[in-house]
C-alpha cells in the first residue's frame, strides 16, 4: 500500500494532507489478506486469525481459513484458539490487581505466601519472591519438570509445586534465564491463596468480564461439537494432522487460556492503555503496574538470525513480567509468543506506535505468524517490503534439514548389530523418578512396553537401539519419541536409567532428560 504520495501533497491543504497520512496509517496494509493466505498456505497451516489494533482502535479482527482440516466451517473473529504461553501476560496482569490492592508485592517471599513451598535448594526456597516466579532465572533447567502435566497427566496443581522440591537445578539462583512452565503456575495459584478465589475464577471475574472477552476460557476440557473452536493440528509422518485436545487445566495459569482475535484485541487495548479500560472509565491495573510489567528482569541472550532473517537481530533482549522485550528499528517491541499442542500464536505491542498485533494459528509453524507480524510491524514503520514468508519458510526448511541430517547419521553410527545385555523381560518392572513418580516397564509378546503412569497417553513399545539403549516409540505418535538407555550393577542388575529426546526438533517440555529413573525395589533397598 503507498504510504503518502508526495506529489499530490503539494496541491493538497496541510490539515487535509496530515490527516490522510494518519487515516492510512491507522488502517491496515491493503494487501493483509492475500500475505495472510501466501503464508498460510506456504506453511500449511488450516486456519488463522488476526486482530491489529492501531491508536485505540481495533482496525482488524478477522479470521481465515478453516477451523479444522476437511472441514469447511470458516474461522472467524470469534473462533477460539488455544494462546498457549500468551496466559501468562494474563497472569501477571491478575497479580498487578493485587499489588495495587496491598495485597502482596512482587517482592514478596514465595514461601510466606504458599505455606510449604519448597526448592531443592533451601537457600533458594527462603529467597525466592513472586517476582523470581515470573522471570525464568530460578536456576531449573529449560522446561524442567513439564512432564509432570505434558502430555496431560492426573497429577493436580498441588501435587507439582510439591514435587518442585525434588528437581535438581541447572544453574545457580538468579544467573542464568531458562525458560520455564512450572513457576508460572506456582505463582498463579498465589491468586487463591491470597484471595480464596481459583486462579480461573479470577481470570473469568476480574479480566475477562470487566474487558468484554465474553468468548474466552480458561479450559478446552468440556469443548462441545457445535462450539466455535479451532483445532488443533500437527505434522505426523509428513503429513497435516488433527491431534486431540491437549487439556492443560493442571498448569493453567502458564498456558491454559482459549481466545480470539475479537477478545485479544480488547486485551491488546487495555495493554495499550496501560491497563485503562478502553471504553469506559476505570482501570484494571495501574499506569505503575502497567510499567513494572514492561520493565526488564531477565537477560535474554541474542544470537545470530541466519543471513535472511539479519534485520531482526535485537540489540537488547529482556524478559520482564510476563512479557518479552526487544527492539526493532528503533521501537521497543513487548511481545510473546504461546504454544500449546496443535495450536502457536503470537501477541505483540509497540507502544511507542500506539499498535498491537495478535496473530493466533491452528498448527505448529511459528513461520507462518512470525512472517505476518514482520509484514505489519513494516508497514506501521514505514519500511521497504521484505518477503518475510521466504526468509521464514527458509529457516524452516533448512532447520529440518539439519535435524534429519542428525537424526540419519545417528541411525547409520549406532551399533545395529549389538545386543542388549539382559534378556528383555529383565529390564522389566517399576521405576521411580524423584520427580515424576513411578514409570512401568512390562515384557508383553517377547517386547517391552514403557507407560508413564501418571500420562495416560504415554505408551510406547521399547525398540532395541544398540547395546542397553532402546528407543520409546510411543503409540501416540503426537508424543516425541525417547531414547532409554540403562546403566547395569557389577552384578548385571540394572541401577539406573536415563532418557533423552530422539528428535533434535522435539519440544523442550519433553524435558525426558531431567529424569532419573531408579527400579522401586533397589530404592527399598
């Protein structure tokens, strides 16, 4: 779209001129539609929606595409789709109302507001603060612990801040940023502690109402057929698949939230405003939280983006309350991205430019969001057209390369022609991590199956790999397959167990190699 023409500016009156410049500016570009389907359809992806909101005004809200594969039910504004980690924004939001009430600081210590907290560290359970909760630098490991409620488990809240106590850390207190799920739903179930309201009661009664997101939830647990919901798909043997549902209400306040870009864009108002409501006198959080959520903690470490994509390297990168911050072309950019199985998204906030973007997506390709929202961003900075769905798709491709190339080499070096060194039914039998709990291994027709006992999903066949190492195929094929390799005693017992992910491109949340599996009868031992 032509941003002014300066030729016909000079026979035009000024005031008429300027506002032609600001109409233009605070519509979108002319061509969203058609780069919305180009990166759908580059990326596969079935369905889409997107909200932009420009100097107060909600300028779209629209959906694309379907809601499910072979279906020809469109998406539209009000289609809901999972936001993943985009929750925990909302999080944070719920606990500003709090401070602002002289309920609790952010400062405050974590133990004195959830009686029985405990890290594996006690120096760290004394010293840890709400803030600490917020900002991935407690010293876990990347994704420490998501096995505990991903694949979805029967494990409860409470259960998992207890288990915290018994998971060893990467990386001492407060040096090192490590994204993580865990904390972020400890520090939402501070919300009932402090107001005997549940962390989803809160979020219903005090965000979504107040703000109109009459659509959103807080569970997909008891989604309907007729409801207008989009579903969730994921690539499985090459090819674009519906998968189920994943039901995340035992780690909601780090990613359970369902929306849509009708909803998301009063949201993104309200951030914009610095939680003033936007149509109405009142405030959900003051101009002073607004600025404690926007303000950095964490630092964020800044690699290099391969040759198409250099324009986005950052010269900063922080992670603040609930939020990611960066620059780009000179604007400060507070932003987040969710993912949630099946479903990506993307919310992103330029204050200096009055502008929010929320991008929400029904498969799991980040290109295909992260070259929308580049495509925006230039069109509100005025800067010259880049085919960001090439750069992105680029990335993609070679990135999958680069992990088949891997995953080839490991297949053509691995000894195929070894042995385990027990017959299999010996490797059978109940093991324990201190974290995750009991995981059965049972011989069943001359093999080995694997379950994680608080996974109901998790099921898989144990193939021989080489030596003690076999491979966790798991029948759920949306479950990224494990590498299982057993440390024998001097007397040919096996001591222990350790796993890993197969795939280079699996999820962090399959954090399989921070557990430590033990058969139950040696720990009695």
């Amino acid at each position: 779209m032509p941003r002014i023409c300066l030729q016909t500016s000079a026979i035009i009156p000024v005031a008429l001129a300027l506002l032609s410049f600001a109409n233009a500016q605070s519509a979108a570009p002319s061509d969203l539609d058609s780069y919305v389907a180009s990166s759908m359809k580059t990326f596969d992806v079935p369905g889409m929606s997107v909200a932009i909101v420009k100097d107060g005004k909600i300028v779209v809200a629209k959906g694309y595409g379907v809601r499910k594969l072979g279906d020809p039910t469109p998406v539209d504004e009000f289609t809901l789709f999972g936001i993943g980690s985009n929750t925990k924004a909302f999080t944070t939001a719920a606990l500003a109302t709090l401070v602002d009430e002289g309920k609790l600081s952010w400062d405050d210590p974590v133990y004195q507001r959830l009686p029985g907290f405990v890290m594996y560290d006690p120096y760290v359970s004394h010293e840890m603060t709400i803030r600490d909760l917020l900002t991935h630098r407690s010293g876990m490991g990347l994704g420490e612990g998501d096995l505990l409620f991903w694949p979805h488990t029967t494990y409860s809240r409470e259960e998992i801040i207890y288990k915290l106590r018994f998971m060893k850390p990467a990386s001492s207190f407060r040096s090192h940023y490590a994204y993580d799920n865990l904390l972020y739903m400890t520090a939402g179930q501070i919300i009932p502690a402090v107001t005997r309201i549940s962390w989803d009661d809160y979020i219903r009664q005090r965000i979504f109402t107040p703000l109109g997101m009459t659509h959103s939830n807080v569970s997909n647990a008891n989604i309907q057929p007729n409801d207008n919901v989009a579903f969730p798909h994921t690539r499985l043997g090459g090819q674009l698949s519906i998968r189920p549902f994943e039901i995340l209400d035992n780690a909601g306040p780090a990613g359970a939230i369902n929306s849509c870009a009708a909803d998301m864009a009063k949201w993104v108002q309200l951030q914009l405003n610095r939680g003033k409501f936007p149509d109405r006198d009142g405030r959900l959080f003051s101009e002073q939280r607004s600025k404690e959520m926007w303000t950095p903690q964490t630092i964020l470490p800044i690699g290099d983006p391969p040759p198409g994509l250099a324009a986005l390297k950052a010269n900063f990168a922080d992670y603040a309350l609930g939020w990611v911050l960066r620059d780009y072309h000179g604007r400060k950019l507070v932003g987040h991205t969710g993912g949630v199985g099946g479903f990506v998204s993307r919310v992103m906030l330029v204050p200096e430019e009055n502008l929010g973007v929320v991008i929400l997506t029904n498969a799991e390709e980040d290109g295909a969001f992260e070259a929308i929202l580049d495509h925006v961003l230039d069109y509100y900075f005025h800067l010259p057209p880049t085919d960001w769905i090439a750069a992105f798709k680029s990335r993609e491709d070679t990135t999958e390369k680069h992990a088949a190339e891997t995953m080839k080499k490991a297949e053509a070096d691995r000894a195929s022609d070894s042995k385990p060194s027990l017959p299999l039914e010996k490797y059978a039998g109940i093991y324990n991590d201190a974290w995750y709990g009991p995981i059965t291994i049972r011989a069943e027709n001359n093999a080995v199956v694997i379950t994680f006992d608080h996974t109901p999903s998790m099921i898989g066949d144990l193939q021989p790999w080489q030596h003690d190492t076999f491979k966790a195929y798991w029948r759920d094929r949306t479950i990224e397959d494990a590498f299982i390799t057993f440390s024998l005693n001097p007397d040919g017992s096996i001591d222990s167990a350790k796993m890993a992910a197969v795939s280079p491109l699996a999820d962090f949340s399959f954090d399989y190699q921070d557990l430590l599996l033990k058969p139950a009868e040696k720990e009695k031992e």
